[in-house]
C-alpha cells in the first residue's frame, strides 16, 4: 500500500507573516513588571504624606468651623449638644433664643467627622483651655489618632492649641 503524499499536507509558514516569539513576549511582561514596581516604591509614600495633609487641613477646617459657632452660640459645642455633631445639626436647646442663635450647618452636610484612616476626630473643651492656664490658649483640644488609631502616640494629628496674638494656628 503506497501512500500518497499528496494527501498528507504539511503547511508551511510564508515569509509574510509574523509573530511575537516567547522570548518577545517574556521580555514585555518583565518590562511591564518593572515598572509597576517602581510606581509602588514611589507612589506609596506619596499617599500616606497626602493622608496626613487631608486630616491637617480637616482638623484646621473643623477649628473654623467651631470658632464660627461660638460666634453665633457665644461658647462653644458641649458634650450635651452633642460635641462636633452640633456643627451638622441643630442641637435641642431649652431656651428658644439660644436655638434661634445657631446658623448651621458650620461644616458642608453629608461630612462625616473622620480623619482619613476613618477614625472619629476627637474633640475635647475644657473651662481653663486645652493647656490650662497659658494666655492664648484654646478652650478645646481638637485631635486625629492617626494612621495606628492609638491614642496617645507619635502618628497623632493634633491642633495645636496656643496662639499668639495675630498667629495662625498650626497643626503638628
């Protein structure tokens, strides 16, 4: 029995195509690879700067926002009014006259008082100012906890609480 080998045949590549071989395409993904590394190293440390800087300027924003409703109030959020609650909605008071006073909301509706790891801000207001009795001090302690969420530590976001006369405040 005698095969024909015109039955059998083989295809072969023409010259006019052309294919990426393993090699080509190996060396793209390393490439790839590559590069997606380096935008780790140097985009990460970017966002926990920027993540500081947001919950800096929050903490500055909420300061505004508390001095704007002393203003109004003539003192500042208590406990019973709800601490920073009371810069989004209306506190119950007893005396209808000190109702009439608020002007809120003092911070855009819908912001939720976090900082950017989502841990509540914490907000305290002491009698003498948050460092006892220092000329210029604040009368509240206004704090983030940071990205550990402990509190009490080097990563906490604080306001600082001193001002001198015509100073800014500043937050460490």
């Amino acid at each position: 029995m005698l095969l024909k080998h015109s039955s059998l045949k083989f295809r072969r590549r023409s010259p006019d195509v052309h294919g990426f071989t393993l090699i080509e395409i190996l060396l793209v993904i390393v490439i790839i690879l590559l590069l997606a590394g380096a935008l780790v190293v140097f985009v990460l440390p970017q966002q926990k700067g920027a993540e500081k800087n947001t919950t800096r300027l929050f903490l500055s924003q909420l300061a505004n926002a508390i001095d704007t409703y002393r203003l109004n109030m003539g003192h500042y959020p208590t406990e019973q009014e709800g601490g920073l609650d009371a810069l989004l909605k209306k506190p119950s008071f007893e005396n209808e006259r000190m109702g009439e006073k608020w002007q809120g909301p003092y911070v855009k509706p819908g912001t939720r008082l976090e900082d950017a790891w989502g841990h509540r801000i914490h907000y305290e207001i002491s009698e003498k100012g948050a460092d006892g009795d220092k000329a210029g001090a604040l009368p509240y302690k206004l704090s983030s906890l940071g990205p550990d969420g402990q509190q009490d530590t080097d990563d906490d976001i604080k306001l600082a609480t001193e001002m001198s006369e015509g100073e800014n405040r500043e937050i460490r």
